[in-house]
C-alpha cells in the first residue's frame, strides 16, 4: 500500500503598515511583524508601507495603495496579506472583498504563535479563551459565510441567522473556558498564597520576548524549558529553585515575553499568568543588549508591567502602591557576546545593572553574588545558643537563613546566622 505525505503549503503572504507620523517605530514593527510570519510558519514575499495622517477606518490603507497591493498579489503570487495593527471587522471585510485574498493582522498572527506553542491545560484555555474573543468582536452580520432568512409563505416563525448560531456557540464555549481558567487560577492563587508564607524569596524574570529568559533560567536552575531563537518559544511559567554559594535560595519564575502592540485580549487571558510578576519580591528584567531597538523594547516591557500593575507608575494609588511595594529591579543586558562594541547601556529605572551572556555564562557568578547581597538586606545576624531539644531550628535556618557557625556545646549549639526578620524573633523567643 501506497504511502502518501501530504506537505501543508506554505503561505506566502505580504506585509502591509501604515506610518502616521515621521519618526515613528513603523519600520522596526514591520521589521518585527516578518519575524511573526515566519514564526507562525508563513514566508514573507513583500512589504508595503503607505504614509498617512490616520489609519483609513474603511480600508486601513487609502484605496490607490489597495489596489497597488492587489497587482502586487498577483505579481508576487502571494496567498494572503498581514496588517501590522488589528483590524476592525469593517475593514478586514472591505479589503478581503476588495483584494479577494486572505487577510490577516497583527493580533491573529500572535494569537496563532501563542496557540502553537502552548504546552499546558492552563496555556491552552488562556489562548483560546483570547481566541474567541478576538472571533466574537469579528462576527459581522450578512457576509458571505452567513445565511440569510428568505421571505414569504412558509418562512416566518423560529429561525436563526449563522451569525446567531456561532455567536451562542462562542459564548457557551467561553463561559466553559472561564469556568475552567477560574478553577486553574484558585489553584495558582493558592499555590501563589503558600509560596508567600514561605520565608523564601521570589524573583520574577521578565522581558521582551526572545530576549533570552528561558536560556538564563536553564542555565542558573537546569529547568530544562524549551529554548529557541525565536518570539514567543515558550509560553508557560516555569518556576524552579536556584541554591546560591552561600546556601541561600531564591525561586525564579519566568514569564511569557512581553511584544509592541500585544493583544489586549491575550493580556486579559493571560493575567493571571503575568501576575506572577506582582506578587514576587523583585523583577529581573532581561535585555536583548544585541537588538538595536533595546531601549524601546525596555519601555515597551515597562508599559506592560505598569498596565498589569507590577510596578509603580507616577499614577499609581496609594492603596496600589502598599499592594505592589518597592520592588528592586534588577536589569540584565543579555546576550553580550554577541556584541562586538559594547554601548553604555542604562536602565535608570533599575536598581542594579549587569552585562551578562545567558548563552556562555559571562557576568552570572556576578549575578549570584548580588543576589546574595540583596537577599541579606531582608535579613538580620543573630548569635544564639539553642538548646538541644529545640535543634530542629537549625535546619529551618539552614533552609531559609544563613548559618554562618554552627558549635556543639555542653548547654546547647551555638549558632551564627542570617535569618528572616520573622524568624529571628521566634528563635530568640525560644518558640
């Protein structure tokens, strides 16, 4: 018997942005939005760019530069077109009609890149539940995909358009995926609730995506979580335990990579998983030192983290500034042995800098040292004498302290340590 391998054909699409104002960031998004299609698979066999004051709210682009896109279909042999901003439904259905091609936007190339590479039941709910939501908000009545109701004897009473059939389905699929996502975030909210009882500290490591966060949590912790060079290689948080030289531990917990212009409905789908951020006691913040837009990547990552939250911003309530606290942000310019020139690069909003190589290793045993610095800061000296019956307290300050000297005495042990400032009162009020 005859075995067939059926290839699926690659698309082969055309990029299309609109810049607004000179000076903008129009040509590293689009630069960016090619690194997407190839991402999620596609191959990118043109760019068009229009200058405009506005974006067109019928078209996107003016209909001269439409129908300079349609030769170019036909020219290039091109099976579908990708906008770099999300399209409303009104536009998206203009111009299929028009340049009578597939057409895409920026949203739904990220969303189909995050439904790829999801691994986990949580991963796959959040994506999906993005999905829908962006699907609902496209759902647009009489096209060429809905049925319409005729008229006369015979056709009057019950009935449903298309459009009001898929729009029972999406809502009952997403009232399911929000039942399901509420359940997996009572479990991280208790998982997240125990971890904070625990004397250990958190960081959370954050970044633009393809910046280099997976690499670095292998490489300090051997997670063993997917790595590539590529956007958005893994979505799921992972959160793994470093032991530093001194026998101080810290957890580190990576986040999915933060990208310009990143969907609203993956930010909601997402937040409980972006929240790991809030609620650990300070951020990593990984660069790509190498991408010549660094700086606007860094901003576009603290843009996110301020939305979510995360962090304080000048507008920030009281209440919400007691909640996030004065996290310590710590910024690694990654990937540095890929420079040939190293810049003078600065993070003013960071309260420490490093240049570091995820990759080779280069800057990381000064990066354990400072987080063993800031780990002390928490932390007060005590020299107490416990008595034997009470020598399980050694291996709780072994396990969340420091144990500096540790003495087998004729009354008890006598002990020189770093602990929690929690945990200094209770030694030394003998419970």
């Amino acid at each position: 018997m005859a075995i067939y391998e059926i290839e699926e054909p690659i698309e082969r699409v055309i990029l299309v942005g609109v810049c607004t104002r000179e000076g903008d960031d129009t040509a590293d998004s689009m630069i960016e939005l090619a690194e997407l299609a190839n991402t999620a698979g596609a191959e990118v066999v043109g760019t068009v760019v229009q200058n405009l004051d506005q974006i067109h709210p019928g078209t996107y682009v003016g209909s001269g530069k439409l129908q300079e896109i349609k030769d170019l279909i036909w020219e290039l042999d091109a099976t579908g077109i990708i906008c770099d901003d999300e399209l409303t439904p009104a536009q998206l259905r203009n111009m299929e009609e028009v340049l009578d091609t597939k057409v895409m936007d920026r949203t739904l190339i990220i969303l189909d890149i995050f439904a790829a590479r999801a691994r986990t039941s949580e991963g796959k709910i959040q994506v999906e539940l993005a999905q829908l939501k962006y699907r609902m908000s496209r759902l647009v009545g009489l096209g060429r995909s809905l049925s319409r109701l005729g008229g006369g004897i015979g056709t009057r009473g019950p009935g449903e358009k298309k459009l009001e059939i898929d729009r029972r389905l999406i809502n009952h699929r997403a009232a399911q995926l929000n039942k399901e996502l509420k359940d997996v975030i009572k479990h991280r909210e208790i998982t997240r609730s125990q971890r904070m009882k625990n004397p250990t500290k958190v960081a959370a490591i954050v970044g633009y995506t393809n910046a280099g966060k997976s690499t670095l949590l292998n490489t300090l912790t051997n997670a063993g979580v997917y790595e590539e060079d590529q956007l958005f290689a893994t979505l799921d948080p992972t959160t793994r335990m470093l032991e530093l030289e001194d026998k101080q531990q810290i957890l580190l917990t990576d986040t999915v990579g933060f990208i310009r212009k990143l969907p609203h409905h993956l930010i909601d789908a997402f937040k409980s998983t972006l929240e790991e951020a809030k609620y650990a006691d300070f951020i990593i913040h990984v660069v790509d030192a190498s991408n010549p837009q660094w700086d606007k990547q860094m901003h576009i990552v603290y843009e996110t983290l301020n939305e979510l939250g995360c962090i304080a911003s000048e507008k920030c309530s009281e209440a919400a500034l007691k909640e996030i606290g004065d996290k310590k942000i710590i910024t690694l310019f990654n990937k540095c042995d890929m420079i040939e020139e190293r810049e003078d690069y600065r993070d003013f909003r960071a309260d420490e800098t490093l240049y570091i190589s995820a990759k080779t290793g280069e800057g990381l045993d000064k990066l354990q040292e400072l987080l063993e610095k800031i780990l002390r800061e928490d932390k007060v000296r005590i020299e107490q004498l416990v008595p034997y019956a009470e020598a399980g307290k050694i291996q709780q300050i072994r396990k969340y302290g420091e144990l500096l000297v540790e003495e087998y005495q004729q009354d008890g042990i006598y002990i020189e340590a770093f602990v929690p400032c929690g945990m200094s009162l209770e030694i030394l009020q003998g419970k």
